[in-house]
C-alpha cells in the first residue's frame, strides 16, 4: 500500500467532480486520489503530476484514455497544461507532503527509522541532497533552516555541532546525523525532536515552500471561474500559505483591497476555519491527525 488517501471522501466532494470536466491532481503519488476521481468521470479528463519515479510506476499501470501522467514537479503545472491543451479547468487537489511510502522507503533517506545514505530528494535526479545541505550551506543558513522549517528551540547549537562534527569527518547518514546531534534532543521527546529536523532539511532540499507559492498562483490562473482548489497540508507552514493565498491573495497575509473596498485576490475560500479529519479516520490513519483541507473558488 503506497498510502491510505487521507479525506478521500471530502476531497472528493469539495472538488464538486461533475462527468464532462477536467480535473487536476497535483500530488499523485500512489494514486489513490486520482483513481477515485477517474471512477466519478467516465466522459472527463484527469491530469496528474509527480515527479517521483514510484510515482510514475504506479501511473503507468492506470489504463485509462481519461488519464494523463505528467512526470514533472507540480511548480510547471500552467506549462503541461497549455503543453496538453488542457486549460482552463475545473478543478485541482493537492495533497501535499511527503507520502507514507517515501517514509517506508528507508534508502530514500527521508525517515528517522532507518540508518540510510542522507538523501531526502523528492526528485532523484535533482542536485542538492541532504547530505550535500548538511556539509556545504553554512552555519547562519543551517540556523535559519532549522528555526524557520523545523521550528527547533535550539537551532544554534544544533548548526554549531553540525559544522564542528563535518571538519573532522563526513556525516553520511541519518544515523551519523542523529549520533551527533543526540545530545540537542529533549529526553522521550527524540523521535519528535528528530522528525522535526528531518522536516526542515526536507523542505529546504525540495524547495517545499517556493515550489508551493508558484503552484498556487498557478492554479489561480488555470482554473474556470467557479473552479475549486482544493489543498490538505500537514504542516502549519504549508497551511499558512495555502490559508493566506485563498483568503488574501498573496503569502504574506496582506489585505489588498480596490476602489471600492473590495478585497483583490483570485479566489474565496469557501469556509474559514478549515476541515479535519474526523476521530475515526486518525485512530485507523495515524496520518490524519495533522491534516488540514482547505477549498477555495475561482472568481
């Protein structure tokens, strides 16, 4: 199993899918969103984007003539989709993160779980890994990494240690990473500690968060008007964004308003607060507990 889709049935719903329309799943990974869709739209078209190579090899077992896989990074969502002749469209989901079987691949480097090559591209052919994160950004970048994407107390002496330990010898693995740094995790609260590190060197390695703002503003462009983007995030950097976008416009969270006191922005979101999870879906998807759907409307 890649991963059990988490809100399957309310990401479903807010994409209002309807028989003739084009969707976009940004995000396919194991495909369970995007399967589901295809099952709702015998006469649409859906038009997925990964650029995993797993991912991949699960798109190509789909044989579908409604279904077209675009390996690619979901930050060149409007080039594929002028590319394919697909624009506008009606809708688009996003399921962002890293899914459950990048974590259970142990080689890939993204787990706290398994003593692995520091790796963590979501991409593999892509330049920077982790390991090359950890022995060439200096100690000022480490520090604004670690505060900024993993939201660690102790930021400065976890980069301190990381800079003194990588001039005596290489720091190859997660577990190297984690036997150095044993000393800045809270005691019974390592594998949090530890996850949160291994966030921060993530996001920066894929460029999560840059990648996020150009797909947004996209997905702004892409649409027909009354078009819904429909986005779970699992983490409050990401929902600030996506949060910020629908109801501002923009990522800083700034009100822009016209003439006439009218707001500027793209879309409107459909609710305030945004949906979670209900207790039965987190006690059997673990994954779950931290998700946050948030739908919004082309205007």
């Amino acid at each position: 199993m890649y991963h059990i889709p988490v809100m399957l049935e309310e990401c479903l719903d807010w994409l209002k899918l309807e028989d003739r329309n084009t969707y976009v799943d940004v995000t396919f990974g194991g495909g369970g969103h995007s399967k589901a869709i295809l099952e709702r739209i015998s006469n649409g078209k859906l038009v997925a984007f990964d650029q995993d190579q797993d991912a991949k090899k699960n798109a190509d077992k789909i044989e579908n003539e409604q279904f077209l896989f675009v390996q690619s990074n979901f930050r060149n969502l409007k080039r594929f989709l002028r590319l394919h002749n697909q624009i506008p469209v009606d809708g688009i989901l996003a399921d962002l993160g890293i899914s459950s079987h990048q974590i259970d691949c142990g080689e890939r480097g993204f787990s706290t779980r398994f003593d692995a090559e520091l790796d963590m591209r979501m991409d593999q052919s892509a330049e920077l890994s982790a390991k090359e994160l950890i022995h060439e950004y200096d100690e000022a970048d480490l520090i604004k990494i670690f505060k900024l994407y993993g939201e660690l107390k102790n930021a400065r002496k976890v980069a301190s240690i990381i800079t003194r330990e990588r001039l005596n010898s290489s720091i190859e693995t997660t577990g190297d990473l984690m036997r150095i740094l044993s000393s800045c995790a809270p005691k019974g609260k390592e594998n949090r500690y530890f996850a949160q590190l291994f966030q921060a060197i993530r996001i920066e390695v894929n460029n999560e968060m840059g990648v996020l703002e150009e797909m947004l503003s996209q997905c702004a462009e892409v649409l027909k008007p009354g078009g819904r983007l429909v986005v779970m995030s699992y983490h409050s950097l990401e929902d600030r964004l996506v949060k910020n976008f629908m109801k501002f416009g923009n990522f800083e969270g700034k009100p822009e308003k016209d003439f006439y006191g009218n707001l500027i922005r793209p879309l409107k979101p459909n609710f305030t607060k945004p949906i979670v999870a209900s207790s039965e879906e987190i006690s059997q998807n673990r994954r779950a507990r931290s998700a946050k759907l948030r739908v919004a409307e082309k205007l």
